[in-house]
C-alpha cells in the first residue's frame, strides 16, 4: 500500500523535525520546508505534483508567521490554486481569530494553536485524512 | 460725499480694537500693575466659568492648578519684566471655576504708557485641551500598535518552543523504550527552554536599557578584536575575510560593556548574512571589514559585509525586536534591535545601508578627548 504524504510548513527547524518523527512513527511520508516558497515549487511542479496527478494527495500542514515574505495565508492561496481538494491544517502561535477566520474562508480544512498536545495534532491529521479517503471514493463512486 | 467714502475707510482704533478684543476666540485677561484683574473677554469668561464680578479685582492666582511650582512662576516674572525678552509664552495648566484643568498656551506681554511705564499685563492664550486629549489618544494608539507587535512576534517565538517542548515529552512517553530516541528528546527539551529563558531575557534587557551617563573611554580597536575573536571560528570555517582598519588610539565615550555587546551582536549579524548569501550559492570571496575613523560628529565604526544584503522593505524594520529574516528557527531577532537600542542608549547614533548586496552598519559615538 501507498503511503500517505504530509508536507510540513514551519520556520522553526525542532517544530519540524518532531512533527516529522510523529508522523513517521504513525507510518506517513513526510516533506519539510523552512518556508513556503519550496513546497510551492514541489506542489506546483515537482514530485509532489505528480503525486496529486496521479490522485494521491498529499496533507498539508503550515505555520503562519514565517521570513521570506510568504505568509501561511499566502501559501494557502497557492496550494488553493492549484488544487481544492488538498487538506490543509493551518497552525499559528496562540491563535488570532481574524487569521482564523480568513483560513476559512480561504478553505483551510483545520486550525491548530500553538503549542499543542499530540493527540490534537493527530486528530487533526486523521480528520485530514478522512476527508481525503471520502473525497476519494466519492469521485470514484461519481466514475 | 468724499469725505463721507473716506470716513467710512477710516476706523475708530478704539472702539475696533475693543469689538476685535471682545469677539477674540482666544481669552484674553489684563491686570494692572499690581495683578489685579481689570478686564476680561467673553471668551475667557466661557472657558474658566468666572463671571466680571467674581474675577475683577483678583489676581491670576484665581485660576491656579498646582500644576506649576512656586520656582515656574518666578522664571516666567523674571522673563516678563526683562526688557530684552519683553514677553513670555508657554503651556500652563490652569483651574476653572468648576475645577476642571484646562491646558493653555498662554503669552504675556506688559504693555506701556507713551512714556514707557508699565501700566499693566495682558495674558492672551489659546485653550489647547482638545489638541492634548487628540495627542494623547494617538500616542496611545501607537502604544497599542508597537504593543501588538511585540506580543505577536512573542507569542509566535514562546508558543513554538512550548509547542516543542510538550510534543517532545509527549512522544517520548509514547516511546519510552527506545534508549537513543530518549537522549535526543532530552537534549531537544533542554535546548528549547534554553530558548525561552534567552528570549525572556533579551526582551528585558532591551526594556529595561535606559540612557547610560556611564562615560568610559573605549579603545574601540582593542574591543573589535575582542568581539572578532568570538565570531573566528564561524569565519574561517565559511572562509571569510576579516578585515581590521583601526588605528590603535582611536578612543569613543561610552559604556564599554554595551559597545562591546553592540558590535559582538552587529559581528554576528554580518556572518550571518554572509552564510545566508553562501547557502544561496554564493561560496567565495566573503569578507567582513571593520573601520574605525573620526569625522566632525565624533567616532565612526563602519562594519562592513558581503553578505545577501537587506531589501528596502525589511531595512526600516531591521532594528524593531524580533525582526528577523532567519530561514531556521536560530535566531530570535532581537541582535540589532538591541545592538541599536544600547548605541543610542550612550547617545550615539546608527545607520545602516544596503543596496542589494552586503550592508554596512555605521555607529557614530562621542570622541573621547
């Protein structure tokens, strides 16, 4: 069986590398960015792409604040243009209800606070990945 | 009929200069010699509540708030009575009848007899209460702005590394037999309360910096070599130049320990730009030069790199705390903004520019005799 993808969004290289261990120790694949700006290239263009092409999509987890000018309410209009139906799981420190509310409107799937218990982050990631399976079966029931 | 057209042209000065007075939006209050009120306008009667009857024949003391000392009033006497100034103006709170404190910016001006004696005063003042409560809300509002900032960038540093922490405990409980996992998890944990404490810690630091009198004499070359020496072996293991250009008695005033800080953090800030531009591909010839001279404002210090540069947007942002354009989660942003906040601290000033590539940052101190 294929395994899932997760492409993990976070400035902040420890975040990244424990959310990595979780989900590899749950059996995911997993992509880091420091920024945006790479994982925009690979969901737009590169092995990622391909992946969504050939109908395995990959969840999206991302921090907001980040260097470089991209903001993850930036990144979520890119990964929106290039697919709907890309989960996407948006993270800020504390939370911000206005960031909250314009993530979803924009079509982010959830919202996680910082800082956070696994257990909400893996429920996150499990709703994320039934949206996705009833996505999925729903289009080949539509077939 | 010509002399009724120019009659009409030629005013009666006093009876004008009366409707002139009396109409005035300012107040205007006039005493004799001994301070003793003789007239008021309307308009100073609306804005202190004090009818003719209940001012006339008292002094200014009337209108008094406690606002200003004994020794305020005494310089304002003796500017008015000094023929060369002739006048005084300032802001002065004041006390209407119904005790609210009125903010004035009041000019009092003696005025004379043909013959040059002085008959009496007269106070004209603008009632500025409204522009001070305007002043007051935007300031507050630019309180709240900076505030803002400074809790969200707080929030997002704090908030990431206890986001780190809690996971990293929490999977290492889920994965308590795993030896070699437990020693990473640890070391992460201690890492990132480490990061918390210095995160705190600055953030004091750079609140709690007041302007220094502390005047010491800097040898600003033996302190560069110093803060050089720290940053070496990062240098040489990116290969770069460090340039050195001070003469040995240059000397500034200040406070050594902050001028050493100061540079330590703007040394760093500058391989840190150079790895930046290294990681983007730009691997040779880096280098850091450091040049110490004396111009008409004092002591200048230019610190000059190769590195990726600042754009235009983040340059006017590259002092404020937790500014910062690091890719990994490293540094806390709060280098410059301290490195500025202590130079001006001693009363020294620094710029910085960048046009595209490298930046120089000059600190200009006082020169030390």
């Amino acid at each position: 069986m294929q395994q899932d993808l997760v492409v993990i969004v976070d400035d902040d290289e420890e975040l990244r590398s424990l959310l990595k261990d979780i989900l590899e120790s749950d059996g995911f694949q997993v992509l880091a960015f420091p920024s945006p700006h790479g994982a925009v290239r690979e969901i737009s263009g590169g092995r990622v792409n391909r992946e969504i092409k050939s109908g395995n999509f990959p969840i999206v987890v991302s921090d907001n604040l980040m260097p470089g000018g991209m903001s993850g309410i930036d990144f979520l209009k890119e990964v929106r243009r290039e697919s709907p139906g890309i989960p996407f799981i948006f993270m800020t420190a504390f939370g911000d209800d206005e960031i909250f509310r314009q993530s979803r409107e924009l079509g982010a799937s959830s919202y996680l606070k910082k800082p956070f218990s696994l257990n909400e982050f893996s429920e996150h990631i499990s709703m994320a990945r039934s949206d996705l399976k009833g996505q999925i079966s729903r289009v080949e029931r539509g077939k | 009929m010509r002399e009724a057209s120019s009659k009409r042209l030629k005013p009666e000065p006093k009876s004008i200069f009366f409707r002139c007075v009396e109409d005035c939006n300012d107040t205007v209050m006039i005493t004799d010699i001994t301070g003793k009120i003789i007239y008021t306008n309307p308009a100073w009667q609306k804005l202190y509540g004090f009818s003719p009857s209940e001012s006339f024949g008292k002094t200014a003391k009337l209108l008094q708030s406690g606002h200003q000392d004994k020794k305020f009033y005494k310089k304002m006497w003796k500017q008015i009575s000094n023929p060369k100034s002739g006048y005084w103006r300032g802001e002065i709170v004041n006390k209407s009848k119904k005790g609210t404190l009125l903010t004035v910016l009041l000019t009092i001006t003696p005025f004379k007899s043909s013959a040059g004696e002085i008959l009496g005063y007269m106070g004209i003042a603008t009632d500025l209460s409204i522009q001070k409560i305007l002043e007051r809300k935007l300031k507050i509002q630019e309180h709240l702005g900076v505030l803002r900032h400074f809790s969200e960038r707080f929030a997002h540093e704090v908030g990431t590394t206890l986001g780190v922490i809690r996971g990293r405990a929490e999977f290492l409980l889920k994965n308590l037999n795993d030896p070699g996992r437990l020693a990473d998890g640890l070391h992460t944990i201690v890492g990132q309360t480490d990061r918390i404490t210095g995160v705190i810690g600055h953030l004091l630091t750079f609140s709690r910096s007041k302007k220094t009198s502390v005047s010491e004499k800097i040898e600003l070359r033996a302190k560069v070599e110093r803060a050089l020496q720290l940053v070496e072996p990062r240098a040489k293991e990116n290969i770069i130049d460090l340039e050195l250009n001070i003469s040995e008695e240059l000397a500034a005033l200040g406070d050594r320990k902050r001028f050493f800080e100061s540079i330590t953090y703007l040394v760093e800030n500058a391989i840190e730009a150079i790895e930046k531009s290294i990681q983007r591909g730009k691997v040779k010839g880096h280098k850091i030069s450091l040049r110490g001279y004396k111009n008409r404002s004092g002591v200048v210090l230019e610190i000059r790199d190769t590195g990726c540069g600042i754009s235009s947007e983040d340059i006017t942002k590259i002092f404020q705390p937790f500014f910062t354009t690091k890719d990994i989660g490293q540094g806390t942003g709060m280098g410059l903004a301290m490195a500025s906040r202590f130079i001006e601290d001693m009363g020294g000033e620094i710029l910085v520019e960048s046009e595209g590539k490298g930046a120089v940052f000059k600190i200009t101190l006082p020169r030390a005799a």
